[in-house]
C-alpha cells in the first residue's frame, strides 16, 4: 500500500468520524439514543392537563418565550431561543421546540438555525460531534426532556 492510500484511508476514517459523530453527549444520560433521533417522547403519569403546564414552565424556566400554545389539544411552541454563540468565528446557533402533550406522554422536537458563512435551518438529530452547534441543540432538547420526565423514548 502506498502513503498516499494510507494517508487518504486515514483521513477518510477520521472525516466519517466527524460526521457522525460519538453516542454519548456531555452532561445528557443520552446513551440510549441511537444517532439521528430527532423525537424524544418522555412518558409519565399525567393529565394532558397536567403535562402541558409542567412543560411550559420548564421551557420558560430554561429561557424559552412561547411562541404559541393551546392547551385543548396540547401544542407548545416556542420562539427560537439563542443557544450559543462563538464570538471569533461569528457563528450563531438558535433553538426552538416545539412539542404535543397528551394523556401520559409528551413529544418533543426542535429546529435549530445556525449562522455561520450562511444560515442552516433544520431538525434538531443527534448528530455532530459533542460539544458542536449541532450537538448542543440535541442537548438542549434532551435537557427539556429529562426535566419532563425520566422515562424517555427516540424517534
């Protein structure tokens, strides 16, 4: 084999690493998530009722505005919140969740926007490498999740 093949088989594993990125997240009990998940559905005893109001005050303890809500089918959407900013690199990363309460059981999901060179808007996944924009909006998602409850479901 040649240097030149071993150099590019080495970048090439690093590069694939990268990308997808380890199964453990900082400071998330996120293990049991595969990568990619972009719904978590925590499940507990409560009342739609009753779930809808512990997650509004959660979101608005963590810093979120809600956008819009409705209590009779359970729908809480929030305004994108600022996650982190890198000041050197000028780069921006923006979260919002937007989640359904129901008897027993909550899903949530977000968007995050992240602006660099250019704006990226998509699903909040767990993907990236831990500690990138990316994987900090899956930690801010699993955080919300895990304040809700700690019997937690991937999608």
């Amino acid at each position: 084999m040649s240097r030149l093949t071993f150099v590019f088989l080495i970048c090439a594993g690093v590069v694939a690493c990268a990308l997808e990125g380890e199964l453990k997240t900082s400071g998330v009990n996120d293990e049991a998530a595969p990568l990619q998940s972009t719904v978590i559905t925590v499940h507990g005893d409560w009342t739609r009722s009753e779930g809808f109001t512990k997650l509004g005050e959660i979101l608005m303890e963590r810093g979120f505005e809600i956008e819009s809500s409705d209590a009779s089918i359970g729908s809480i959407n929030t305004a994108f919140k600022r996650l982190y900013r890198a000041e050197r690199r000028r780069q921006d990363t923006q979260v919002r969740i937007v989640a359904a309460v129901f008897d027993g059981s909550a899903r949530l999901r977000g968007e995050s926007v992240t602006e660099w060179i250019s704006s990226e808007i998509g699903d909040i996944r767990k993907r990236g490498q831990d500690g990138s924009p990316a994987r900090r909006a899956w930690a801010e998602l699993h955080h919300v999740a895990e304040q809700l409850g700690d019997d937690l479901t991937y999608e």
